[in-house]
C-alpha cells in the first residue's frame, strides 16, 4: 500500500489538487462531489519500501485500519523507475500520481448527478462573527504535516508546495477538506497520513460541528516536521504568536509521524502553553514491542492533555488469505518498516503459509492520528 485517496470532482472544473494535477486555484470554495465511502487504493505490484504498507480486509486486521470499512478502487502497478526499484525509501512519485488522477477521473461520472446527501462548511470571517459566537472558547486545529527530506518528492505538499520549504501558515478549513493538502511519500506507515484522511480529516469536522454551539472555531494552523532544531523552533515560534494574535483559548495539535518529529510536537505544545494557549496533543507513540519504553523522544510537563492513538512497534499477527494484490514476500525484502527477511527468534515477517509477523508500523494509516484510529492508550 502506497496511498489512498478519495474520489472527487470539483463541479466548476478545477483540479481537485490544484498545483499537482493542474492549475494552481484556491481550494475550498463551490461543490465538490464525492464517492463517499469509496476510496482509490494504491498498490505496488511487486516493489515496496520503507514508508509502504498493507491493509487486511477481512481478517484479524481488518479492524486495525478504517480503508478495511470502504468500497476500495484498487489500482495495482508497476513502474520502469529502475533507479528507485531497490532503493529502502521510494518517493513513488509515478504511482501516486496516477492514483490521484485515476481517483479524479473516476468522480467525473457523478459530476452531473444529484447527491444523495450533501454538507454545507461555512465559517464567517474572524472579525465578522456575532458577539454571541466570539463568546464562545476560541480554537485553532493545528497540523503538523511530514516534511522531514531535504530532497524533494517524499513530502507532504500544500497547492503543490513541499512542506519542507513552507512555513506555519494560517488556512480556512475548507482548504484543507477541498484538496490543498496531498500525502508524501516518506513516514511509517501506520503514522502515515493518506491524501483520503487529508480530505476527510475527522477531528476537523468534529470541531466545524461544534462551531457556534460550543467552540469558535478560528481555523487551521498547517505546520511542517523538519529535521532541524532551529527550523523545529521557528516553526513552534509561528504557531504560537499566530494562534496567540487570533485570540485563541485552545489548541488541538496532531503530528505526522513519530521519533524526530516528536520534538516538533512537544515543542509547538509548550509554545501554545507558554502563550496561554490551552493544548491537547494527537500523536501516537513508539514504546517498543513489551510497551515499556519511553513513549515519545522527548516529553514535558506542559505536554499533560494528550490522546495516543496506538503502539508503532506493537506486534501484529495476520491469517494468511486466499487473495493478495500486490506481493507479500516485499514487506519481508523491501525494507518496511514494520516487516523483517530474519529474526533469529521470529524468522521472516512472511511466514511460508503466507501468514504475517509484522510490527504496527506496517499497518496502513494504522495510527490515524487524525480522527479514525478505533485504538486508544489508557494508563491505569
């Protein structure tokens, strides 16, 4: 598994990733049609890499990834990227590409058709908002999108922008839900956010919901994950005094990925605190296969309000099944991050009977931070 995207057709004729597969326009504005609980899946028909994974339909798995609920378009292929073929980190540049149009492609069918339910996402201006509202606690959504290369075409991307040359910038939700955003090609799988929960992002729709009820919603703050401390701390800089000027009361930060970006995570959260700005952190944590290391690279004591979302070294054990589309025996040669060729006291991930010994880390958007994750951490 490379990718996953939502099938979509913007009824004005716009790219539905505008600066990727087309022109560059605003996103988040008109109708958007949708092939809701359908979503384009994309394969390797032989090769993976470090950032790739699987999913399990109907097995013991099935509940450890939400694609297993969907209508999946499965798009499996090969490429003549010779040069990237035993390469541990693929950018899959070509594949996800097709997945992206192939996902756009495919919507067009419904362009002309009338809707079967249809949602409305609306917010009034800032400073043009009922006193009623601005009462109400104030709240931005900040993410933290994968943007740790130095080389571009592994990271997450903005209107075709490689988040590691952007910085913290504001954005109007319906950006975000609309096709701004399109998924990498870098991070661990199971930490791994696809460009279909870039368009869906729960917990955003959760706090749009709230809005007017029990929250202002303010908007979205979108950051980046790159590897420098300087660049770490200037983009926590950024949220703060952004979050802080638009008169935020709380925050809700969710990071791409774990190990280094973890230091963007707790750093972005002790800013937003040292400026007033109530957080609760989404993340999830890598504390090793017995669960007993230190859950995240560094930790705070201001980082006190935080949602774990699963375990990445937790180990997983697969059934084998009468079909696989790709091949299995890659998540055992390609250098998955979850997957092994040998353990001298496992053996191989792939087992003979085409049975599976992996880490989470293999897991398709296994840890969706984002909202989708039917796991939870508790301490007791």
């Amino acid at each position: 598994m490379k990718e996953a995207i939502e099938p979509r057709v913007k009824l004005d004729k716009s790219p539905l990733f505008p600066g990727y597969t087309g022109d560059l326009t605003l996103c988040g504005n008109g109708r958007t049609h949708a092939l809701k609980n359908c979503s384009v899946l994309v394969v390797g028909k032989h090769w993976g890499g470090f950032q790739d994974g699987l999913i399990d339909m109907s097995g013991e798995g099935a509940k450890l990834t939400y694609f297993s609920q969907l209508k999946n378009i499965v798009l499996v292929a090969d490429t003549n990227e010779d040069f990237e073929k035993n390469e541990q980190q693929k950018k899959n540049d070509a594949l996800r590409r097709a997945g992206h149009k192939m996902a756009e492609y495919i919507a067009k069918c419904v362009s002309e058709l009338e809707p079967e339910e249809v949602e409305t996402y609306e917010l009034d201006p800032i400073t043009k908002r009922s006193k009623e509202v601005n009462d109400l606690p104030s709240v931005v959504l900040v993410l933290q999108g994968q943007s740790q290369m130095e080389e571009m075409g592994y990271n997450d991307l903005v209107y075709g922008w490689d988040l590691n040359h952007f910085v913290p910038t504001l954005m109007h939700p319906n950006e975000i839900l609309d096709g701004a955003l399109v998924s990498g090609s870098f991070m661990p799988c199971s930490s791994k956010w696809s460009t279909y929960d870039m368009q869906n992002v729960p917990v955003l729709k959760r706090i749009y919901k709230e809005h007017g009820k029990t929250l202002n919603f303010l908007g979205v703050i979108l950051s980046n994950l790159n590897v420098a401390l300087e660049q770490k701390e200037r983009s926590a800089i950024f949220v703060a005094q952004m979050a802080k000027s638009l008169g935020a009361d709380g925050a809700i930060v969710a990071e791409e990925g774990y190990g280094n970006p973890d230091a963007d995570l707790v750093g972005c959260v002790v800013a937003l605190e040292n400026a007033g700005v109530k957080v609760v952190g989404l993340t999830n944590e890598c504390t090793g296969r017995d669960g007993n290391s230190q859950p995240l690279v560094t930790l705070d004591e201001k980082l006190d309000a935080v949602v774990s979302c699963g375990n990445v070294s937790e180990l997983i054990q697969l059934p084998p099944m009468e079909t696989v589309l790709g091949e299995l025996e890659s998540l055992a040669r390609d250098g998955l991050s979850g997957g092994w060729a040998n353990d001298e006291i496992l053996g191989s991930s792939v087992k003979e009977d085409g049975s599976i010994l992996m880490e989470n880390n293999s897991m398709f958007c296994g840890d969706q931070v984002l909202g989708w994750s039917t796991k939870i951490m508790k301490e007791f």
